[in-house]
C-alpha cells in the first residue's frame, strides 16, 4: 500500500503528521489483517508470510510534496524532509505492528530473533536523531523521534506482530490511479 503524500499537506503549507500517523496506523492494521487471507504463488513463500507476516507500507508524489514546499529535490533541505517523513511512516508502523502483537501476539520468529530485531530497532532509533533539525523542521524531527521511541517501548514490551512493515517501491501504475503527479520517491520528470 502507499500512501499519497499530497493528500497530508495542510492548506498553510503545513503536513499533517497527526494525520499521516493516523493513515500510517489504518493502513498497518489493514495489511495485517489481509495477511491471514491473502494467497501466495507458492506454499514456501505462504509458510514465510504466515511465520514473518511481512507487510509493505510506503508512499507515492514525495517529489510533488517537496516542490509544493518550494524545496528542490536535490537539495539538503529536500533530503532532510524525505529521510524525516520516512523514518516518521517507518517508526510509527513498527509501533502500530507492536501494538497489534500486543493484543495478537508476535510473528511466530519473533522469540528466536528478538534481540537482533530489537538491535535493528534500536539503530533505526539512534539513525532517526541523527536527522538534520535545522533542516528538516522542530515538527517534523520530533514526530520522527516520537515514532522511533514508540517503536522501540512497544517492541520491547509486546514484540511485533510483523518482521517488515515498509518498502519504497516504484508507484508508477498505482500513483497514476492515486492522482500523483510523481510516483514513488522520484522527482518530476517533465
């Protein structure tokens, strides 16, 4: 699934960040659910979903986004709010992932790979505070630090129900359907 990037800038310019967590939270606990009913091409890669419960959240119109900030996309700037909006989707679907385990329980390799999955967490944590401030925005790098915080208590108290919960795949069908005017993570072509 990928979420619209445009559909969260506010009419001040702003991004809603309460709003794409909200959306990031909907979207994991829909993936989540389609696992148990989804079919796979081969019963390896089913016994590897039902054991892992890999999801794929990611996002479309990232180039759309920066230009309508009057960032380039080839710029500091530009990369700051990519990498902070990111780590933002990514932190708050590892947390949403460890709030279901909670109420559902782990992914079955969870236990066996607790501790390297947690290290993993850990690091994408002290990554998220390495995030350019200044350059980024106060807003947007405390709601990165949020996510990743949240991330790491929640697994560590409940574990997480998935082993992958994003990817930033190429959106060039579906980001024409989603009404893009840049797909995936790419800059505007024209």
């Amino acid at each position: 699934a990928s979420l619209n990037l445009m559909q969260f800038r506010l009419p001040d310019g702003q991004v809603d960040l309460p709003g794409l967590r909200h959306a990031v939270d909907l979207l994991i606990l829909a993936q989540e659910i389609l696992v148990g009913f989804a079919s796979y091409p081969t019963e390896r890669i089913a016994e590897n979903s039902r054991k892992y419960r890999p999801l794929g959240l990611g996002y479309a119109n990232l180039g759309a986004l920066l230009m309508s900030l009057g960032l380039a996309y080839d710029s500091d700037e530009g990369r700051a709010v990519a990498a902070a909006l990111t780590a933002l989707m990514t932190g708050e679907a590892y947390a949403q992932s460890a709030r279901i385990s909670e109420a559902l329980g782990a992914f079955e390799g969870f236990e066996r790979n607790r501790e390297p999955m947690l290290g993993v967490m850990r690091l994408h944590q002290q990554a998220a505070t390495k995030l350019p401030r200044e350059t980024c925005g106060e807003v947007l790098w405390k709601a990165a630090q949020t996510a990743w915080q949240d991330a790491v208590r929640l697994g560590e108290q409940h574990g997480f129900r998935n082993a992958q919960v994003t990817v930033l795949a190429p959106t060039g069908t579906i980001g024409l359907l989603m009404d893009c005017d840049t797909t995936g993570i790419e800059p505007d072509f024209a």
